[in-house]
C-alpha cells in the first residue's frame, strides 16, 4: 500500500469508507474470488508473496473486471488496484526516475488507464503482471520516449544471465527482441507464475548493484538468496522454453 496519501489517497481512509458502505459484499456478489472477506483491508494479504499465485491472481483478476470500464465499471475498485499493485508501480518508476522528475504520478496514471481499459475477456490470467507491462509499454512507446530519439529499449532481465541474447540469435533476421513484448506474452500465456516474473522485474530495477541484487531482492521479498536464484533460474528456463512459440506469435 501506498504510504503517502497524495499518490492514490490514503489507504486506511479508503478501507474504512469502502467497509461502512457494504462495497466489500456488494464485490462478492459480482465476483466470487472475494466472497469471504471481512473487510477491504484483507485484500492485501490475499495477494501477497506468500500466498498461492493462481489465488492471488483471481482475486486481482476479480478486481480488474470490477474496475474496467466494459466491467463494472467501479472507481472504487480502481483505487484498491493501484494501492494492491503498489510495489510493481515503485518498481517501474525506480527504473523510469530519469525520465521524468514525477515519476511516481506518471506510472500511477498510466496504471489507472490500463486498468480501465484492461482486456479482461481476453485475458484470463496473470492479471498484476500484464497490468504492469502494459504500463511499461505505454510509458516507453508513448509520452516518456516523446523528444528523446535513441532511447534505448528497456530490458525486464536478470541482467546477468544469458538466456536473452541466446534468445535474440534465435530471430530469423537478427533483429532484436522486445523483451517487454516478451515478458507481457509470457504472463499472458501462463509461461511462469506470475511472481517470478515480477521478481525478474525487481532484478532488472537493481541491476546497477550487480550480483549483489539479488541478495537486495531476498531481503526485500523476505526469502533466502538461493531461493530467489532458483526461481530466477526457473522463470528464465520457461522463458527460454517458449522462446520458439513467442517467436511464431511475432513472426
């Protein structure tokens, strides 16, 4: 959740809100991932790190349709969204900070946009990744790349594995990879859990501490270094694996 409350508003104030209104009941009825709850303020942990990601997923998943537009069409739903996807929102401005000297405000509103606009009947799973690198996407190839030619593409890897470039020499013509593209159709496609990408994420917002991101990225996740070199290792191998099916898709 967001801290300070001039990003998306303060969390608590939205909770208490949301519970006095019956909003939570009102959700379960219309998707049925979230029946049980006892307030808004659960929300958080059913989708935190130690929870299964194919629950935490249809509860997200749950929110999106709730919150598009060609859904339910509930603001509300969008607020708690943005506050959820918190921490992927912190990811991609650290990466995008020399862009723009308010960055934080800039993903938050593209992230509001993606959610509006989210493809929901089309897309049926890993719902926080998608959401995050459609972001990216759209911040990349839209106002943040405006007047900056040859800024280069911004790659979502372990920057330390080779996995990609043996990717890249696998393209008929050379040409490189758009590995955002890449990462946006493996979420989509089920390739890796939703959580491992979004950790390949935060290895890629590190990569200036070398080696020692991922020991960065433990601390954070709460997890031991091993285990977040064997879910790195995992994640790229799938990724890897699929290369050839990704490559027909873009052919």
């Amino acid at each position: 959740m967001f801290n300070d409350p001039a990003i998306a508003g303060s969390w608590p104030a939205l909770v208490d809100r949301l519970d006095r209104s019956g909003r939570i009941a009102s959700w379960a009825t219309q998707a049925p991932a979230l029946t049980g709850l006892r307030t808004v303020d659960d929300l958080p942990a059913m989708v935190a790190e130690t929870v299964p990601p194919a629950r935490a997923d249809q509860v997200i998943g749950a929110l999106v349709r709730l919150a598009a537009v060609d859904g339910a069409d509930d603001p509300d739903a969008v607020l708690v969204l943005v506050h959820l996807l918190s921490g992927g929102v912190h990811t991609l401005a650290a990466k995008l900070a020399h862009l723009s000297d308010n960055i934080v405000a800039v993903v938050v509103g593209e992230l509001t946009c993606q959610i509006r606009r989210y493809p929901w009947r089309r897309r049926t799973r890993a719902h926080a990744i998608n959401l995050l690198l459609d972001t990216k996407q759209a911040l990349l190839r839209g106002e943040l790349r405006a007047g900056q030619p040859g800024q280069p593409q911004v790659l979502l890897v372990d920057p330390h594995d080779p996995a990609f470039p043996h990717v890249d020499t696998a393209r008929p013509d050379n040409a490189d990879i758009d590995v955002v593209d890449l990462l946006l159709w493996a979420g989509g496609h089920g390739i890796a859990p939703l959580q491992d990408l979004l950790m390949l994420l935060d290895l890629e917002t590190r990569r200036g501490y070398g080696h020692a991101a991922r020991h960065h990225v433990a601390h954070d996740l709460g997890i031991n270094e091993r285990t977040v070199r064997r879910r790195r290792n995992r994640a790229l191998d799938a990724l890897r694996r699929a290369g050839d099916a990704y490559l027909a898709t873009v052919a």
